[in-house]
C-alpha cells in the first residue's frame, strides 16, 4: 500500500482516510514507466485511473502538434470522465515520472459511487474545480497579455509538481518543453514566451534555463499574478 501526502486538491486528499484506503482498495495495481502512455485519446476503452504516484501530463492531440492542457498528480484519478459518460477518451495521458496506479474498471467504479454517495460527490466537485481552471484559463487567454498567463501557468505548476527548495524557492520539474509552455499559456509563439521568461528573469522573480525554471520569489510571482474581475 502507497503512503504519503497527497496534494491538498486532489481527490484521496479530499477524503475521509477510512473511505481513502477503500478507494485506493478499487482495482488492481498497474506501474508505467515514464514517457508510457496511459491512456490514448479517441480510444473506446472505459477504464479509470487512479494515480498513487508520480505525475503525468494530459495532452489533447487534436491539431498537427500535441497540446499541452494539464498535469494530473497522485492523488488524482484520470479518465473516469470517459468511465462515467461511456464517450470515447478526450484526451491523451502520458507519465512524466515512474507511475503506480490503481486499474479500475467502469462497473467497479460506477457500483462504488452509487454506494457511497459521498465519494461521488467529491469527484464530482474536483470535476467542477478542474473546468473552473480551465475556464479562468480561457478567459485570461481572451483577456490578459502573455506575460500575465505566463506567471499563472508557473504558479498553477508550482502548486501541482513544484518541489520547495531550502532558501525558499520553488523548481519545477524538466518535463516541460517550450512549446508545450506556450501551449499551456495559450499562445503558439515560443519566443514570446521566451521574451516573457526573461521579463520575469530579469525581475528577479525566477530564473531559467534549458528545461529548468525556478521560481526565486513564489510571494513576489503570486503579487505579479492578475486575477480575471468575474472569476469563479
């Protein structure tokens, strides 16, 4: 059995530790490795995920080039929209990291949910939680310049997979290509998100190089964050 601290927002950290060890009981255990793909988009396959290690990205592959849309971490499930829904999977999941994982099949799932309505619940409210950062996304993207984005993209990947460093700083982990940067700030131009990093560098606020950005001030960087007035 897997134990450690599980991110504040993610699904096992939400719940009672009696129904936590039941719900990390659900399936069989199932490791990747990392760069293995999890789960593929536009695959009919009903299985959910529910992730006690590591992290992985969600990545939609809809256009020419794979998009960047999130980091998923342990303590979360991925896929259970497609288990819930019966809909083909809408996006791909790959492991940044060595993964273990609970392999739950859709009956299990469905059949635990509806006897205990409370868990139900819980998911459901990190399903809304995680459209709710999306749409503050797509409304900065409508709204706010490249700069603005770029800091709340670093401080969304602070809080999921950043690792606090003893002077006070937060690194964050070397999965991230530039563009797959860009894509998560809603731009396709790597050199304005270069122009923007170095903005930032030149602050003081982080510092970065190739694959490695650490935020020096996270206090100053939150300051420097601008919130949409209607978000919700």
């Amino acid at each position: 059995m897997v134990s450690q601290q599980w991110g504040p927002k993610t699904l096992l950290a939400r719940l009672p530790a009696q129904t936590r060890e039941e719900v990390i009981g659900l399936g069989v255990e199932r490791r990747y490795r990392t760069g293995d793909v999890l789960l593929k988009q536009g695959a009919a396959t009903r299985e959910t995920l529910l992730l006690l290690t590591g992290f992985v990205k969600v990545i939609a592959e809809d256009g020419t080039e794979p998009v960047l849309l999130t980091i998923r971490a342990a303590g979360d499930p991925v896929g259970d929209l497609a288990a819930m829904s019966g809909q083909l999977r809408s996006a791909t999941v790959i492991a940044c990291t060595p993964i273990t994982a609970r392999f739950i099949l859709p009956q299990t799932l469905r059949t635990f949910l509806r006897d205990r309505p409370q868990v139900a619940e819980l998911l459901n409210a990190l399903v809304v939680d995680q459209l709710s950062v999306a749409n503050r996304r797509r409304v900065e993207m409508a709204t706010r310049p490249v700069l603005d984005r770029l800091v709340s993209v670093l401080l969304d990947l602070a809080e999921i997979c950043g690792e606090p460093q003893e002077d006070g700083s937060t690194a964050l982990p070397n999965w991230f290509s530039q563009a797959e940067l860009a894509a998560l700030v809603g731009t396709s131009s790597v050199d304005t998100v270069q122009r923007s990093l170095r903005n930032l560098r030149e602050q003081d606020l982080i510092e970065n190089g190739y694959r490695r950005i650490t935020i020096l001030d996270p206090d100053g960087l939150a300051a420097r964050r601008v919130r949409p007035d209607h978000e919700g």
